[in-house]
C-alpha cells in the first residue's frame, strides 16, 4: 500500500492505493472537493389513460392487438419498454423495447399484440437518459381481438 500527502484548498487531503486481486486499483481520497453538480429534470410521471382493441376482420386476426395511450410529466421519453406479464404481474412473458420520438407533448399511442386470450399484468416504462417512470396495468384479452 502506498500513501501520499499533499494540500489542497487549505486541507489536508490523503491518498492512498491498494492492489487488488482482480488486477485493478482503488483509489481513497478523503478530504474537502469542490464540483459542479446539474440538476435535470427527468420523467416525472406517466399514466395509462385509455386501452383500446384493435378490431380486425378473422382471417386477420392472428393475434390481438391492444392500443395503449399513454402520458407522461417532466422530460420527454426517448424509449419505451412493455413487459407483459401473468396476472399477478410475477412471471414475464416478453418485453418489447422500442425507440420513441416525442416532440412538443408527451402523449402517445403503443400497439402490442396479445397471442392468446387471458388476463395480463402490463408494465409500460418510458426512459430516457437520466430517468425511467413506470405505469401498470391489469388487462383481459378477449378472442378476436377484443379488450374488456
């Protein structure tokens, strides 16, 4: 271990190294530091306001798809991620993350096909670089990709 001393701002400042195992190196510093810190705004809150079924003719109606409208508070998104989930939103069954573009107000419409009637627990996280807020859900899938 290795310590050096020197002064800075009138305080005195101690460094010291040790090695580790895993072939790196820590660094302790204690003593008083000056920094700039930004505060920014991240996604304060988002809310699933409206499911809508997709309504599709039988031969068309592989899957069921849902329209999720979805507001935000805060920042705008750059991404949004939907894991769905088994009612007591425990089990995932898949999660789609999507890039998003939201200009002047957050509001938006996510599409997500359901496979098979049930009922899902539905998680919706919209993120950006600093910050995620997340809304759930429970819906019940209908065939025919209705929605109740």
């Amino acid at each position: 271990m290795a310590e050096a001393s020197s002064n800075s701002d009138s305080s005195t400042t101690v460094e010291s190294m040790e090695d580790n195992p895993d072939g790196g190196c820590h660094i302790y510093r204690n003593g008083y530091y000056r920094t700039g810190i930004s505060v920014v705004e991240g996604i304060l809150e988002v809310n699933i306001i409206q499911m809508m079924s997709i309504q599709m003719t039988e031969s068309q109606a592989e899957n069921s798809l849902v329209d999720f409208v979805v507001t935000c508070q805060g920042s705008l998104p750059t991404d949004v991620c939907t894991v769905v989930s088994d009612p007591t939103c425990q089990v995932s069954k898949s999660v789609v993350c999507d890039p998003i573009i939201v200009t002047d107000k957050c509001l938006l419409t996510i599409r997500r096909a359901f496979e098979e009637p049930g009922t899902y627990c539905i998680n919706i996280t919209l993120g950006d670089d600093t910050s995620q807020a997340l809304a759930s859900a429970l819906i019940s899938v209908n065939g025919g990709g209705e929605s109740t």
